[in-house]
C-alpha cells in the first residue's frame, strides 16, 4: 500500500508595507486608550501653554463628549493646518532637547492620535489676533466644518479643543470600555490630580447638562494652595491628618515635596498621588515602598493618602519609556526612594501625638525600602522601610492585630539576637576558676547580654552611633554618560534581564553570616525565609554592571612600585601549564598576550583606567568599587584571561567580555591557584566584613539581578512556617 506524501508546507505570505491610515490608526490605539488618557493629553497640553483657568465637560463619560476650555498663549492660525500631522511640536527641535525638557509634550503624537479615533475640532486665540480660529479634523488633516465647505479655520468666537464620538471607528475598543460612570470617575481622577498638584490654576469638571447651572465635580480657585485643594476634594478629615514633607538631596540632585497622611488617618483603600518633574506618573518603586512603610504603622485594613512631588534634573529623567507618558525613569531610583522614606520616618517620629511610635530603619546599610515581592513575580507585601511599636492612646480604641507566631519577623535591632543561643568557648587555661571567670566576662561582652531593655539609654546611643556610620560610609556610584551604542545596548540588556521576585530579595535582605569562604556561601534572609546565596556569583555579576554603569570613567588603582606586565603573564602561564609543559608553548603564549595588551593600552587606559606604560609596567588598575580590595593573587591570571578571552575584534563583545573578566578578578571566589601562604585568620575576618559590609549592602544598592541566579546560586534554605512545622510535632 503506497504511504500518502507529506503535505509541502505553505508558500511565504509576502511581506508588505501597511497602508499609512493603518498604522496611524494602530499607533493611536496606544496613546489614546480610553477617554481619560485623551483629557491628561489635553490638560497636559493647556497647562503648557500657560493656562491659569481650566473648564471639562464631559458628556457620557467622555466617549460622546469631551470638551476643554482654558485660557492659555492659544495657537497661531498659521500652524493649525499641520497642527494634527504625527511628530509635529512646538516643544522640542531636536532630540537632546529630551535632557533639558520643560514641558509636558514633546512627541507631537497626541493630538494626530485623537484625530484618528475620534472627530476633533480645535478653537483657539492668540493674543495678538483679533478673533478666534476653528479648525476640524480627521485622521490627522483639515477636514470642513460642515459637509461641502472649506477645509480652511473659520473665524469665531472660543477657546476650546472638542473631541466627539471617541473611538467610533475602532469598534472593539468600543466594546472593551467600562461603563460611562466608571470612565468618568477615571477622568475625575485626573482632574484631580492635575488641580491638587497646580495649585494656583483653577480647575472645572462637570457633566455636559441642558441646565448651565449644574454642578461641578471638581471646581477649585487659583488662590488655593496644594492643601487647600486636597481638602476641597478629599474633604476635611483627609486635610487635617496631613503633614508635610520637604527634603533636598544635592548629591541626588532632587527635591521632594509631599502631603502625607499620620498614624491616625484610617482609609479602606490608598490614594497615591505621584508627580515627577510635574508629570502625573505611576512609581511603581515608590508605592510599594511607601505601602510598606505604612503597614507597621497603620491598624490593619487601612491604608495612606500620600500626595510627593519629585523635582529632578531633567539630564537624569527619561520621559519616553511609556506610550501615554504614565511612566518614566530616572537616575538612582532607590536612592531618591530611601530619600523619601527617611524623611517621612523622621516626621511622623516628631509628629506623633495621639500614638507614641519610634522608627527603626530595617537596611542596616545601603539598603533601599523598596518593595519585596515573591519570587514568582507576583505583587506582594513589600519589605518594610520601618518598623513601629505603636501604643495607643487613652482615646483610641484601635488595637493592632495580632500576627501569627509563624509569620513574626525580627526588625528591632535591640531585641535579642541569635548569638544569645550559643556558648562562648573560653581560652584554655589550666585554672578552672580562671575559665570561669573568662567565660563570665566574654558572656558580659556579647551583644545581647548587653540589651538590659529596648528602652537602654546606652546602647541606643551606641545603636545610632553604628546608624550613622553606616550611613555617612554608603557609596554612590553615579552613572556615566556614554555616547557608544555598544555600552548602552549592554545596559539596556541588564534593565530586561531582571528578575522582579529576585530583585526584591537581593533588595529587602538581611545579611545572616558568611557560611563558608572556600565554597563562597553566604546566608541572607528575606521575610520569614532563609537562603543560601553564592557570594561570589552574587559579586561577579555586581561587579560586571558596576564596571557598565561606569564605563569611561573608572577610578584608578594605583600601583607601587609598577608591575611588569610579562612577569606576572609568564607567572600565570607557568601555574596553568604545569611544570612538565613549561618549557614549549607557554612562551609563545606569554608573547602573545603581552603584545596583545599592550597594543591595546591606549583603549584600556580611556575606557576602563587600566594604565599600561609604553615599557610593559601595569601603573593602575580601575576600581570598580570604592572600599573593596580585589584579591591581588589573581592579578596573574586576570591578566591571562583578558588576552585569552576578551573579543578583541568587535566592540561590544570586546567590551562585555572584558568587564566579565574584570568581575570575575573582583568576585571574592577563591583564587583556583592556591597561595603560597594559607591566610591567617585576620584576613579570613577582613574577607568576612568585606563580604559582609561592602558587597552586600552594594548589591542591595546597584545589582540588578538576572533570572539565571535563580538555577544554582541561591536556594532555599528554611523558612519559619516550615520551622514551626518541625516543631511542633516535638
């Protein structure tokens, strides 16, 4: 029986350029998503041209209706005829006009894109003209004002911008909106918003009525202040819980001016105002920090009213990252977040009346609040920037609620510690008594024989002795600019290779202890879990993306006297060969290597600080990060590696694999020669505190973790549920 034949599989669809009308359509859908995001657009648009003086209508939740009157500078007659072209702007010429941007807009996109979902018409004066210009649009042209006229503005009276039948050509888009009064309760959200940030505008939303008379949703004056607003809007109750934060970091280059709710303010569910640069944003970093703050501070069930503005230079913010501008980024982000919450601890500590609370910062070090998350990706819970004791006052019947014994972290410093748990070994000595004695004295010494109390006037003063410290030893390591496309393309594939749970682990940690140098583990714990991490691989990816974050522009190692570049070549190349090979090929190794890093001299001196004299001596090294020393015993085969293994040909590969090998010549893995000398037991302890007090809180700071670390490198050890299982069948 014959057996049939496969089927040919199908031609290639040949591929086709889509139709102009099309992809304007398609782009539009993703500015405009619903009628809300048209308003911020038009609000936006208003308050750049100076307007003090905003009206809404809105007429069924936007999509039959949506009107905006202000009295803004207007538009010349001359440029409404390209007004609604794609990319067409008054704000921005060229493209690093973004590093010193003012002003809402600068993409030229909103307006073509509301012309192509909906019909637009646009009134408008300048102040020179002797009357006002309307002009009608569809998908991003002149259009007549009536059937068989003239596509050409027609003079009248106004100054408005009038969008219609929102969506009607995108039926789908129709269909998936919810109904008129949720629609319109988002668009009162955002009027909302822009009238508590733009103290000083007056701001008008109603529905579109028969009656003139009807009454305004929102309707504030352009005397009142940002508080006044929230009062006019939240309502008293909201207004009088409120205080205020004001903070300034010229290191971070950023002001921040907030309205945050106290320990008494009880809601069901959170208000996050965010303004970045005067931008309605979404923080996602800072929402989940500030959520976690608020958890130990706040009765179960509610929740804060946080209003923060951020002022930050426009060369470290980044407003073309989202399509409808609802997010940007910005330099040192955890930095500015740790900012906030620091100084919002200190208030509310010193405004506290009706409840007594002190605050105690949970990062020990570098740290930042950010938001702990599990590590599936999910949202969770995130790690708190502060802990509270909360005693409520005699007047208040609110009464915290109780935390299952399985679920009880530690964040007090000054409770008692692990090492209360275990003997102290005394010296040997042949005087029982003596040993006595000395075990008696070291049991005094220990930290946790010292905490009489939490309330101990002396260790509080060595505890903030210890804070600060640590808070005046953190390093900001800023980021360089860099033109090449080869660096940014290698940090923007860092940025997509994070890991969202595993950044919120590394993030929210607390250092256990160094379990082990020579098998590089270490143990942290992250909420009520406990992982093993391998150090050394948590570094060498540190180390790699400190080494991007500042390329051409590396500190320098200096070294005294200068190094003989082929010495230490030929020192490697005689412990990787072996005594029996030593005498063949590993010369012409030696040579090869040599030339190859010293022709390239001039590229490592400018990009990585790595300074090589025309003689062959190594002058410097880069250091990659401030207050950790490499282990000087892998120079040898650093330099082996780098003339081995770096892409020499192509830049980019050129560049990761010599920052990979620098990480490598950083990471505290052990050296896989073996030193002369075992270390002594004081550099094993200075290893320790360098793991500990250095790379971690750096880690903390700058690594952006990759999923990849999840394979091998950290596991999971325990968690306090699983403990309390074993235990309880004791």
């Amino acid at each position: 029986m014959a057996t049939e034949k496969p089927a040919a599989p199908p031609a290639p669809r040949a591929i086709a350029k889509l139709p102009e009308a099309v992809v304007n359509r398609i782009a539009a859908g993703e500015i405009i998503q619903r009628p809300a995001n048209a308003l911020k657009e038009l609000i936006e648009n208003s308050l750049d041209a100076g307007a003090t003086t905003i009206r809404v209508t809105v007429k069924e939740g936007g999509l039959k209706l949506l009107q905006i009157q202000d009295n803004g500078s207007g538009i010349r007659k001359s440029d409404l005829p390209i007004l609604c072209e794609r990319f067409t702007t008054s704000k921005i010429k060229a493209f690093e006009d973004l590093s010193s941007l003012g002003t809402y807009g600068f993409r030229g996109e909103a307006l073509a894109s509301i012309s192509h979902v909906a019909h637009l018409s646009v009134t408008t004066k300048t102040r020179d003209e002797t009357c006002a210009w309307k002009a009608a649009y569809a998908d991003g042209a002149l259009i007549p004002l009536k059937p068989g006229g003239d596509a050409a503005p027609l003079p009248c009276a106004g100054n408005d911008g009038t969008v219609e039948d929102l969506f009607y050509n995108t039926p789908q888009r129709l269909r998936s909106l919810r109904p008129a009064n949720e629609e319109y309760a988002r668009i009162l959200s955002v009027v909302t918003a822009y009238s508590i940030h733009n103290a000083g505008v007056s701001f008008v939303c109603k529905k579109a009525s028969s009656s003139s008379s009807s009454t305004a949703d929102v309707n504030t004056s352009v005397g009142a202040s940002t508080l006044d607003n929230i009062g006019l809007l939240y309502g008293e109750a909201v207004r009088r819980e409120l205080v205020e934060v004001v903070a300034e970091s010229d290191e971070l280059g950023v002001k921040v001016r907030a309205w945050c709710s106290g320990a008494n303010y009880q809601a069901k569910r959170s208000t996050f105002l965010f303004f970045i640069n005067h931008r309605y944003v979404d923080c996602t970093s800072l929402k989940r920090a500030l959520e976690a703050f608020y958890s130990t501070l706040l009765a179960k069930n509610t929740h804060p009213f946080v209003y923060l503005s951020l002022s930050i230079s426009p060369a470290k913010i980044d407003v073309n990252v989202h399509p409808t501008k609802k997010e940007v980024a910005f330099e040192d982000e955890d930095e500015v977040v740790q900012l906030v919450c620091e100084k919002l601890a200190e208030v509310l500590e010193k405004q506290g009346e009706s409840r007594s609370y002190k605050v105690q910062t949970l990062l020990p070090t570098n740290g930042t609040p950010t938001a702990a998350r599990t590590l599936a990706g999910s949202a969770a819970t995130a790690t708190p920037a502060a802990s509270s004791s909360r005693k409520p006052s005699t007047g208040s019947s609110t009464k915290p609620a109780k935390v299952a014994p399985n679920k009880l972290v530690r964040t007090d410093a000054q409770s008692q510690t692990l090492d209360a748990m275990f003997p102290t070994l005394p010296a040997s000595s042949n005087s029982r008594t003596g040993d006595k004695t000395r075990e008696a004295a070291d049991d005094d010494d220990r930290p946790s024989k010292k905490r009489k109390s939490d309330h101990d006037p002396a260790f509080a003063t060595q505890l903030a002795v210890q804070q600060a410290k640590q808070k005046s030893a953190r390093v900001r390591i800023a980021q360089s600019e860099c033109a090449l496309t080869s660096v940014r393309q290698l940090r923007k594939e860092v940025v997509e290779a994070r890991h969202e749970g595993l950044d919120a682990l590394i993030k929210g940690h607390i250092f256990v202890g160094v379990a082990d140098l020579v098998t590089r583990k270490s143990m942290i714990q992250h909420q009520t879990k406990l992982y093993i991490i391998d150090h050394a691989a948590i570094g060498e990816e540190l180390f790699y993306q400190l080494g991007l974050r500042q390329f051409g522009r590396f500190s320098r190692i200096k070294l005294q006297p200068p190094q003989d570049l082929r010495k230490l070549v030929q020192l490697a190349v005689d412990r990787a060969s072996g005594e029996a090979a030593a005498k063949a090929a590993p010369s012409r190794i030696v040579e090869r290597v040599y030339s190859t890093l010293h022709g390239a001299r001039a590229m490592l001196d400018e990009y990585f600080s790595f300074s090589i004299s025309d003689d062959g001596k190594i002058e410097s090294l880069p250091l990659v990060l401030p207050g950790y020393s490499p282990d000087m015993n892998k120079l040898p085969l650093f330099l082996l590696r780098i003339g081995a293994h770096v892409d020499w040909e192509h830049e980019k590969p050129c560049f990761a694999t010599f920052l990979r090998e620098l990480a490598f010549f950083y990471s505290p893995a052990p050296s896989p020669t073996a030193p002369l000398t075992p270390p002594s037991q004081d550099q094993v302890d200075a290893q320790k505190r360098m793991i500990q007090h250095v790379l971690f809180p750096a880690a903390k700071q700058y690594l952006v973790p990759p999923e990849r670390l999840l394979k091998k490198d950290i596991v999971l050890a325990t968690s306090l549920e699983a403990l309390f299982r074993v235990f309880e069948r004791c």
